[in-house]
C-alpha cells in the first residue's frame, strides 16, 4: 500500500515529465517551417482510443459477458482495414478545406452550414463531456484502491481533483496555446504517444505477472475457470437478450468509435501530415488493441477465482498485485490507468472546446453586437472552454458517482457517436446526400438516442421508474426500452437499431425530397473533386486578365477582417504569407482572377482558426466587390460558359442565361458546377454509347447464330433431297 500523499506526488512527477515531454518536443520544432510528425508518433497517438473504459471496464465487462468485450476490438479493427480507402479520403478534405473537427468536415460537405456543424457539436457535447466524468472517476477510484482510503475522504478528493486542474493547464498550454487548431500539436501527440506506450506496457506487465506468476499460464487459468464454474468467461453471454444481435450491435459501434469520436477524429485526420503515414498506422493499431486485450480474460478469471468482490470487476487491474503482495506493480497499474484516463481527457478537452468555440459561440457573437468584441478574444474564450468541460466532467463523476449511467457512460456515448455515421459517410460516398437531409437525420437519430438509452439512465434521478415499464402517460407502445412493441434486445441494440433507422430514413428521405440550391451543389462539386485530386487545386496560381483592381485596399480588408478574430501580428503574418503563395507581393495593381484567389486562400486560413463554416459566412458578409469587378465577373463567366455550349458548326449557340451574383467568388462555384454538369453529360453520351455498342454487339451474335440454324437447316434439306432421290 501506498499513502495518499506518496500518490499525490507521483502523480505530480508523472505529470511533470508529460509537461517536460511536450516541451522539449514544441521546441525542437519551433524553428522548422513545417512541423513534421513521425508516423510512429502518429500512430501511437491515435491509441488514446483505448480509454480507462479499455483499461478497467474492459475486465469488468469480461465478468459479466465474457469475450464480448473484445467485439468492439473486432469492430474498431475491421474499420483500420479500411483506411486506406476512408481514411484517405478524409485527410484530402482536410487538407483542401483547412477542417479543425469533425464538425467542421461534416459541415464542409453539406455547403458549410452552419446548423449541421452545430447540431455535430452538441451531440458530441451532450454524448462526450458525461464520458469525461467516466474518465476522471476512474482516477478518482483508482487512487483510493491504491493508496486504500475512501474516495470520498479530505485525501481521496484532493487527489481528485488535482488531475482535472493538472490536464486543464495541460491543454491550454499545449493544445490551445494558439488559435489555429489545423497546426501540428506535436507537444500532445507525442505525450498521447507516451502515454499509450505505457498503459500498454503496464496492463501486459499485471497480465504477464498474473498468467504466470500466480498461476502456471494461460492453460492452467482456462483449466481453473472450468473447474471454478466459471465458463461464461470464454464464451459469449449476452446481456438482456439471447441475440447475437448485441454482439453485432458492438462491432458496429466499434468501427464508428474510432473514425467518428472528436478526439479520434482529430487524431487520425487533423493531425496527420501526409498520407503515407496512415499504412504504418493500419498494422499498428490492430497490434495495439490485440495486445491489450490478450490478458483481460486471465485477469478477470484470476479475480474471481481468488474470490475478490465481483462490484470490485473493474479494479482487478489494481488488486490482483495487492493480493499477492506486489505493491509496486499495482502503482505500476495506476500509472498506466492515469495515462488512459488523461490521455483522452486532454484531446477530448481540446476538441470539444475547438467545436463549441467555432460553432456555437462565435455564431452567438455574430448575431449579438454588445458581444461582438469578444471575437478577438476567441483564444481566451476557448481556454474557458477547456475549464468549463473538464470543470463538467468533474462535476458530473461526482454527483453521479454511484450511478449505473456513469458505469454505462462509455457504450452510451458511443451510440451518441454512431449518428454521425449517416450524415458523414453518406456524404462521401452518396453525391445526392444535402444540408436538408443531414439535419433531419441528425435531429431524428440524437431523439431516438436520447429517449431509448440517455432517458432511461436517468431514472433514480429525477425520472419516475413507471416510464420504463408503463410507458410516458400510460402509452405502452412508447416504452422507452420496448419502442413501439420491440422487445427481446438489450438496451444497447435496442436504441441503436432505431436511431440509426430513423436517422438514416430521415437523411434519405430529406436528400431525396430537397433540391438543393446551385451555390449548394456547386459546393458539392468541389467535396467531390477533392477527394480524388487532393488540396493541390485548392492553391492555383493566378492567371491573365487586366490588372486594375487597387491591391492596397484589398490588403488593407483583408487584414482587418483578419484582425476581428486574430492578432494584429498574426493577421499580418497571414495576408503576408497569402501573397507571397500568389506571387503577387511586388503588385500594384491585381486582376480579377488573382483576386478570387486571394479572397479564397483568405477564407481558407481564416478557416483555420474559426472553421470553414463560419469563416464562409463571415467572408459572404465583409467582402464586397465593386460594380466593375462583378460586371468582369459577368463577363468572363459567359463567355466561358459559352465556348463550353459551343458545338462545331452550329450556329445557333445557345445564350448563355444571365448570372446574378452577390460576390464574385461565386463566378467560381458556378463555373465549377457548369463543368460538372458537361462532365455528367459526357459520362451519361459514352454510357449510352456502350449500351448501344453491346446491342450492336448482342445483334451481331444473334445474327451469326441463326445464320449457324440457317446453315445446320439447309444441309438437313440438301441431305433430305438425296435421300429421295435415292428412293
């Protein structure tokens, strides 16, 4: 055993070291140009998926079930495997559209709006912060089973609630030290790296020491569980229902998990550097996850075998080296538990504080003009942010300390996750996918999430436990847990199948249903493209034209425009490094085209720091063109479209129809949606083209076989003809 102040202060030196870490690493860094993450380092960083819910729950969960536990591995597994196919694709929008969340992606697909991003944050507010506590309340109880005090004691909540402090200095300093979260966080991604090496080590070290120390290895442990009557540890057990549908239900939600919760998200995708590193990672992860979960069956069968409190499932970890006398591997296992816990924390901190800064806030601050002048505050706010979730989550651990929903908190925010799928996947993968039906399906999937699984965790607390069994006013039908006569799941599949059929009916059914506008598809368009030709279009160089526009006042915009939400030096910094891309910083004097340019690579740095949602909407409402530009605009766009319509030798061109235009950049989308519509045109001419082509082909065979009849017909009566004569 330990004392709490022994506790106390190797908690303060492990945490020093991660600060010392990230330091070093942020300054070794400092001076290079482009910051370049090692795929090792990028990898092993994206292992913050195994959370303390892996480290503990996860022998908790055998206990119970057994091998499943390891269906959401399964899932999370088969996922990786698809990476270089997903995976690439999300990495080449980042990339083009400067994306700083999920939010952020989701939205840039569905013509950057900004109520899909909104309704992403707040979904992953209400289903991320409860899971926060799940986090903190692991260290909170690992620290009272180590140091074997009550958690509820003086020593038992400074321990408490000196990690949450810890992590909130933690991520101001290193993950929201500036405001561009689309910057590489090597100082995080290296400690998340550290830190997932050492849980691993850890949780193999207690397994290892189990399998072989107290007892005679894996076959002995598997002797002893059939003998103690414990085979429910080796085969499937599910819970509330005999289907194998929950198993189903796990692996599902496991590939969701580690490519759609925030802080996966931003791992895999914000932080990557180039595409070659996701190979490395796709053999690595699948390693990682396997390891982890060799030694969980032995571990739980151990526990139970020597008889400790089956409640008590999820410190086994911890109590198996106390058992035999090995204190110090049990600080080794609260080590490695401290890691799983504020390794997630810290990236679901900066995250989530990106998502709501971006998408809540600041469209609160353009709506409301008294607090407008907090939009050059926006780093400090997103600070307060970062205080204010994992402030939550600690507040949270502690109220429903004894509550199964905080238990039941891991599964349950994975299911709040798994309503992305729809609107996200669809949307690279589905072209007739819109704003329209992403909203419906969010809104439809995050109820039907809330009523069958948030809602009937909160009974005992404040909801009437007749809900569940008699229905809200006594309509049975509306069971919480048996909707409309579904019964025989358990809770988890049960909210599961019907989110996501609502969600995904309702996404389907409002794409299908809207049509959307032009700037909408144009949008699409340009989503589209960029998952094949990667960002390398999104930085052209300027082209021709009269150069008559005045630079210096477009400068002088640009950098006030810049300066409302950044720094005087860093919006300078900005527009200074624009122009130097464009090659026009010795230029008096700009074309019109050089001029979209500018305005685009504008929006997509300042995108950077507020999300392209929010930097398109304040880019449509600052910068204006003058009658004279749009006018060019006018004109280059018909003449364009024009030759476009040409055919050879006709005469009668068809006039191109007038265009309206509140800013010129939309010359651009159009232009891009006219060449789409001639691209679909042609594929549908050469598609006709083949059909033809294999009618011809399947006449030409018809012909040739009843030649062949023809032919077999006519010897038959040649043959015929001999044979009477010869009579």
């Amino acid at each position: 055993m330990y004392s709490a102040a022994t506790l106390i202060i190797v908690i303060l030196i492990y945490m020093t070291l991660l600060f010392l870490i990230a330091l070093l690493v942020e300054r070794n860094n400092a001076n290079r140009v482009k910051p370049h993450t090692p795929a090792l380092v990028y990898a092993l960083s994206i292992t913050v998926y195994a959370t303390s819910w892996t480290y503990y729950g996860s022998v908790e969960f055998a206990t119970e079930s057994g091998l499943l536990f390891f269906a959401i591995y399964v899932g999370a597994i088969l996922a990786i495997f698809s990476w270089w196919t997903v995976l690439r694709r999300m990495v080449r929008i980042k990339e083009a559209y400067h994306i700083t969340s999920i939010a952020d992606f989701i939205s840039a697909r569905y013509n950057r709006s900004e109520l899909v991003a909104a309704l992403v944050t707040l979904i992953a507010l209400i289903g991320i912060v409860p899971y926060i506590a799940l986090q903190l309340k692991a260290v909170t109880q690992s620290f009272a089973v180590v140091a074997d005090i009550d958690a509820q004691s003086q020593m038992g909540q400074l321990g408490g609630a000196l990690v949450p402090l810890g992590m909130i200095a933690f991520t101001i300093l290193f993950g929201a030290r500036r405001l561009d979260p689309t910057e590489r966080h090597l100082g995080v991604m290296t400690v998340l790296a550290v830190q997932g090496v050492v849980k691993l080590l850890a949780f193999l070290a207690i397994g290892l020491f189990v399998t072989y120390g107290m007892y005679d290895g894996f076959s002995d442990i598997f002797q002893r569980i059939h003998y103690a009557g414990f085979p429910r540890l080796v085969s499937i057990q599910i819970p509330e229902g005999s289907s194998m549908l929950h198993w189903f239900t796990l692996v599902i939600l496991g590939a969701a998990s580690i490519q759609c919760l925030p802080r996966q998200f931003h791992a895999t995708v914000v932080e990557n550097a180039t595409e070659r590193h996701i190979i490395p990672a796709m053999w690595l992860l699948p390693s990682y996850l396997i390891l982890i979960g060799l030694f969980v069956i032995p571990i739980a069968a151990a526990g139970l075998i020597k008889g400790l409190p089956r409640e008590q499932a999820d410190s086994f970890v911890l109590l198996l080296p106390q058992y035999a006398g090995v204190d110090w591997l049990s600080l080794v296992g609260f080590i490695g538990g401290f890691s799983a816990a504020t390794g997630m924390v810290i990236l679901s901190a900066m995250t989530l504080s990106t998502m709501a800064t971006n998408h809540l806030l600041l469209p609160l601050l353009e709506r409301m003009g008294p607090l407008g002048f907090l939009r050059g505050y926006l780093l400090h706010c997103r600070w307060v942010m970062i205080g204010l979730l994992i402030g939550s989550g600690y507040w949270f651990s502690v109220e429903f300390s004894n509550s199964y929903m905080l238990v039941a908190m891991g599964i349950i925010s994975f299911v709040a996750i798994f309503q992305f799928v729809p609107a996200m996947f669809g949307g690279l993968f589905w072209r007739k996918g819109n704003r329209v039906g992403a909203i419906a399906g969010l809104c439809a999937g995050f109820l039907l999430w809330f009523y069958t699984l948030l809602m009937p965790a909160f009974v005992g607390h404040g909801l009437p436990p007749e809900i569940l069994s008699e229905g809200p006013w006594g309509i049975h039908w509306l069971r919480p847990q048996q909707l409309f006569g579904l019964e025989g799941l358990s809770s988890v599949s049960h909210s599961t199948f019907w989110s996501l059929l609502f969600n995904l009916g309702a996404y389907i059914a409002g794409s299908l249903l809207y049509n959307p506008s032009k700037q909408e598809r144009n949008q699409r368009s340009e989503f589209m493209n960029a998952l094949v030709a990667g960002s390398a279009r999104y930085h052209g160089r300027a082209t021709g034209l009269d150069a008559y526009i005045p630079f210096h006042g477009k400068l002088d915009e640009a950098t006030r425009l810049l300066m409302d939400y950044l720094p005087q030096e860093k919006a300078e910094s900005t527009v200074q490094q624009i122009i130097e891309e464009l090659h026009i910083d010795a230029k008096e004097y700009l074309t019109i085209i050089e001029l979209l340019e500018f305005h685009r690579m504008l929006e997509h740095a300042l995108s950077g720091s507020i999300g392209s949602a929010s930097a398109h909407q304040v880019m449509e409402k600052t910068i204006r063109y003058s009658e004279r530009e749009t006018r060019d605009l006018h004109a280059i766009y018909s003449h364009i479209q024009t030759e476009l319509l040409a055919k050879p030798g006709d005469e009668n061109t068809q006039k191109p129809q007038r265009v309206t235009t509140e800013r010129g950049l939309s010359f651009v989308e159009q232009l891009q949606h006219r060449i789409d519509e001639l691209e679909q045109q042609l594929q549908q001419q050469q598609q006709q083209l083949g059909h033809l082509q294999e009618r011809l082909d399947n006449s030409d065979q018809k012909l040739f076989d009843q030649r062949v009849v023809n032919q077999k017909q006519l010897q038959e009566l040649e043959n015929l003809r001999q044979t009477i004569n010869k009579n």
